[in-house]
C-alpha cells in the first residue's frame, strides 16, 4: 500500500483531485487544514487528504466510464480480489471512524443519514457509499440541496435499475428444458421445485416431469412422488450419469423437467465434480443455485464458489418470511451479477412462491 498528501483549496477540490490522481478505490487516511507556512505559502489555508492505494492507477484505469468505475470492483465475481489485499483494506477501514469512512466514499453531510439507513439494512458499507456516489453523480446534487425524501426516492429507482432479475426458464430449439437446482442442506430444494412444477404444470399446463439424484433422503423422494402424483408429473430416480440420460430420454416428450440435487457440505468439493459429470450429457441444462436469506452472506459466497463451476445461470432464494436483513441478498446479486429467479416463502405448495422482480427486493431492504 502507497500512501500520498494531496491538497486543495477546500475540502472537495482536494477530494476531487484525490478521485483524479489516485483513482476510485483510494481509502482516506486523515485530512487537515495547513497553516500558511506548510502551504507553499499561498495567499490562504489549504486542506490536506491524507490517502492511501494500494497501486498508482494507470491512465487506462482512469480513463474508465462512470458506471464502470462505479460498481467495477463490486460487480467482480466472487473470490477474485486477493485475501491478503481484501484483508489490508478491511483493517484500514476498520481503523477509520465512521465519519472517516463516509468521507471516503464522498458522501455529503446532510446524506449521512441516507447512507445509514443502507448500512442498517444491510447493504455492504463500500456499496452503499459508491450508491450516493452514483446519485449524486446522475443528479448533479453539487449544484442544487433536494430534500432526503426526494434524494431517497432517487436512490430506490437507482437501485431497483441495478437488480438483476430474470425469471423462468430458457425453453431449447428442441427438447425439452432442463433445470437443475443446487445449494446446500436445509436450503428448501425439494419442496421450491415442488411449487415450481405445480406452477408450471397446474396453471401454464406444461408438461413437467421431475428428477431426482438425491438418493440418500427416502423423505425427500417420496414427498416429490406425492406432489408428482397430484400434479401428473412422473418423477424419475437417478444415481449416476447413465441413469440420468436414461431418465432424460424417457421425457423427450416433455415441456420441463425439474432436476432435485442432494444438499451437501459446501466445503466438500467432491460433490459439485460429480454434478458436472453427471450434467455433461446435458450442454443446455440451466442452474439455480438455491439459498436461503437466513443464511449469512460469506455462506453465500462460500456456497457460490463451491457451485461455480457448474456454471450457476441464476439465484433463487427461499425462506423470505424468515429473514430479518435483505440487503446482503442484494450485495450478493450486484457482486456475482447472476440474476434472481425466484423467492419463496413459506411451505404451502404452490402458493409460497413468486416471480423475482427488483421492487419486491427493495420492500424487503427497506421493510
């Protein structure tokens, strides 16, 4: 890590020469305002940014658009950033005050409460000051004061644009469409793909068929032959990769077929390898990675990285009725930008589940 002084005539010239030289992600140090005789002796007072990055920018990294520089290192794929290099600049922040670090992020005093409000939601605390970065940049907040309610509105329809959310599944040219749903123990796997195909099949009138590879559950194999019995909707057990085919095969016929996976440790790479084996006669087949919102977000990072080599197509969170906090949900799906699916929440079938949109996401940050 470099550190460097920069100084302005104020504290926002020195700031905006600070994003200039040293780029968007230079962490704030401490700032003061220098006597006469320290400022080169200029007619008056200069402040001084103390500020510290990690590599000079280069002027192919300065030359980056607004959006790029806004969400280019939240938007990353999960576990790209070193540990070492996270690591420095989690304690650097950490050794900032809470006034310190709002100032990094250039956020205006009477915005504080703003900010607070994402942070108390649980939106990551870099993101939700790059947010209010990119609103006032949309807004050219510097020459006019809006209220804090028009400034919040602004935000939610800012944040409602950066959601992804893509429901339903890719029908192929030929065949039918196959979903597979992955994540760990307890997620809700069974009973969500259980809602899906009443959905699918009780009220679009599709032709669904299930399989299932989670031969180590009795309960969860029969409680998908119960729900299949009901809804018309033959359901397939296979262990290995020629029993896979084989059940593929057999529903040709088919609109849909819902694959139900084993919920494992997602430490336990072991598994995720025998998924893509199994998988590899099926080049089209869509993933939906499961998680439930109670879990903490390094879970979903951890469970993510476990799954992503898969190819995870979309997320698909469950058990919203029992969440408390939303916003790492959302950092979640800016930082992987895989889009959303579906929510569930509750255990009536097919009731408890509905169609991902961006709105739904912000009632649930913002209560």
């Amino acid at each position: 890590m470099q550190i460097k002084k920069i100084t302005g005539k104020n504290y926002l010239e020195a700031l905006d020469r600070v994003k200039s030289e040293m780029g968007e992600d230079a962490l704030i140090l401490g700032t003061r305002t220098l006597r006469r005789s320290e400022s080169l002796k200029t007619a008056s007072p200069q402040v001084e940014i103390t500020v510290a990055v990690d590599r000079f920018p280069t002027a192919e990294a300065v030359e980056e658009s607004p959006s790029e520089q806004l969400f280019r290192e939240e938007q990353k794929s999960v576990g790209e950033t070193g540990e070492e290099e996270s690591e420095l600049k989690s304690l650097v922040m950490t050794l900032l005050n809470q006034t310190d670090r709002v100032r990094t992020y250039g956020i205006r005093e009477r915005q504080f409460t703003l900010y607070k409000n994402l942070v108390d939601a649980g939106v990551n605390e870099r993101l939700a000051g790059k947010l209010i970065e990119r609103l006032n940049a949309e807004s050219d907040a510097s020459l006019e004061k809006p209220s804090l309610f028009k400034e919040k509105t602004e935000l939610l329809k800012l944040m409602k644009r950066l959601i992804p959310c893509d429901p339903g599944f890719k029908k192929p040219k030929s065949g039918p469409g196959l979903v597979a749903f992955v994540g760990p123990t307890g997620a809700g796997k069974t009973t969500t793909i259980a809602k899906l195909a009443a959905r699918f099949s009780l009220e679009k009138k599709l032709k669904v068929a299930i399989i299932s590879l989670d031969t180590y559950r009795v309960g969860a194999v029969e409680q998908l032959r119960a729900y299949g019995e009901i809804m018309n909707a033959p359901v397939e057990i296979a262990s290995d990769a020629d029993e896979f085919q084989r059940a593929v095969s057999r529903h040709g016929d088919k609109d849909l077929i819902l694959i139900d996976t084993t919920g494992k440790n997602h430490k336990d790479p072991a598994y995720p390898n025998r998924l893509k084996q199994i998988f590899s006669c099926a080049p089209e087949l869509e993933i939906h990675l499961v998680l439930s919102v109670t879990a903490h977000e390094k879970i979903f990072e951890s469970v993510f990285n476990s799954y992503k080599s898969l190819g995870v197509d979309r997320l698909l969170f469950t058990k919203l009725d029992e969440g408390v906090s939303f916003g790492p949900m959302f950092n979640f799906a800016l930082k992987t930008h895989v889009p959303l699916s579906y929510f569930t929440a509750g255990q009536q079938v097919p009731e408890d589940i509905e169609v991902a949109e961006s709105e739904r996401v912000i009632r649930l940050i913002f209560n």
